[in-house]
C-alpha cells in the first residue's frame, strides 16, 4: 500500500492483535493499516471533524456521523486546533471590529467573542474571548495598531475611544456591515454559537478551538 500522508510506497511490518496487516512509511516514519476496524483510525477522521464541525454540526452529531465517540472528537479538535497556525497580518490594511455575546456553562457565565476582519479580503486577523472589558478588547486593538492599521471601524462601545487612536478610528455604521453580517454567518454555522440551542459551550477552551478551526483551520 502507499503512505496516507506522503504517498509512498509502504513495507509489511508484522500484524495486528487482531491479525490486522501493518505497514511503515519509511520515509515518514508512520505505521498504519490499510483498512481499521474503527473509524476514529482512518487517516480522514480530522478532515471529517473539521467539515462538520464548519457546517453546524454539534459534537454529539459530529459522533454520531462519522461513528466515534464524543471523547474521541473533543480530542480531536483540540488535536487540530493546536497544529494550526495563526496566519501573518498584512501591514497598512483598513479593519472591521465587533463583538459577538454567547456563553459558557450557564447563561449567567457571559463571555465576548472580540475579533477583527480585514476589510478587503474578510479574513478574521485575530480574535479574543472573555467579557468585554477594556483589558480584553484592547488585546484585539494592539494587535491591529502593531500592523500599522490604516482605518480601524467599530460601533459606537466607547471603550474602543480610549483604544483607538481619534485619526484612524472609525464609527461609521455602513463600514461595518461586513463584520456584522459575519456574526450571522458564525451563528449559523457553529452550533455552540446558536441562539436557543442546547448546543452550548461547556468549557471557554473548547470554544476557542472550535472558533479557530473555523477561522484558520
């Protein structure tokens, strides 16, 4: 058989407790079997995981689809979430800023989803959860204002006035209609991020993993 994630040719390396043939890579180093018995195995699972997880689908439903378990895929997307790699800002751009309410646990635990989209391509640059304290919006600022950001615009929050230098702030309301219509897009297609579901985020750290595969993943 050839590798699953180099494509080469592959050597019989003993078999399995259950008499499954194995085979090793030995240009990437890997074992693996030409066919598993359990699906969380195949080399496809993660990109199973990642498609679902972006159409709306919750970890529960995520399990029953691709026939794994729920422990299985909470690993999984932390294992993804750590092996991506936060894209390199562009210098000089013009930015999109907003808030986003959802919460953790309880209703009562509210937590802000503060993240910035570049204004010509609608990529998110960068993002922070936490309530929406100076402190916590600041972090998304600093990040823009170290890219040399030529127009920042935001809503009218006037913590951002204390952030935002006066020459480069922006409150203009039709220049922000891109990010806004980016918080209907995020609540349709995460689930944890719907309004009335019982689909809610048990932990502020899966929300940040799930939040970055769809971001960056």
């Amino acid at each position: 058989m050839n590798c699953y994630y180099c494509n080469t040719r592959c050597i019989k390396n003993g078999k399995q407790k259950n008499g499954a043939q194995k085979f090793h890579c030995k240009n990437c180093k890997k074992y693996q079997q030409e066919e598993y018995l359990y699906n969380a195995c195949r080399h496809n699972t993660n990109k199973g995981v990642v498609k679902l997880l972006k159409e709306g689908n919750g970890v529960r439903g995520i399990s029953r689809i691709l026939e794994i378990s729920c422990t299985t895929v909470l690993k999984r997307i932390v294992l993804i979430a750590r092996q991506i790699i936060k894209p390199p800002i562009s210098i000089g751009k013009t930015y999109q800023v907003d808030e986003l309410k959802t919460f953790v646990k309880k209703k009562s635990m509210e937590r802000w989803l503060t993240y910035a989209i570049d204004s010509d391509t609608k990529q998110v640059v960068d993002f922070r959860i936490g309530r929406r304290t100076k402190r916590n919006l600041g972090r998304v600022i600093e990040t823009l204002l170290l890219s040399k950001a030529k127009k920042i615009y935001t809503d009218k929050l006037n913590i951002y006035r204390f952030l935002i230098p006066k020459a480069i702030h922006g409150k203009q309301w039709t220049k922000t209609n891109h990010i806004e219509r980016k918080n209907l897009t995020l609540r349709t297609h995460l689930k944890r991020l719907n309004r009335k579901t019982i689909c809610f985020s048990k932990s502020e750290y899966m929300l940040q993993a799930c939040l970055t595969i769809y971001f960056w993943g």
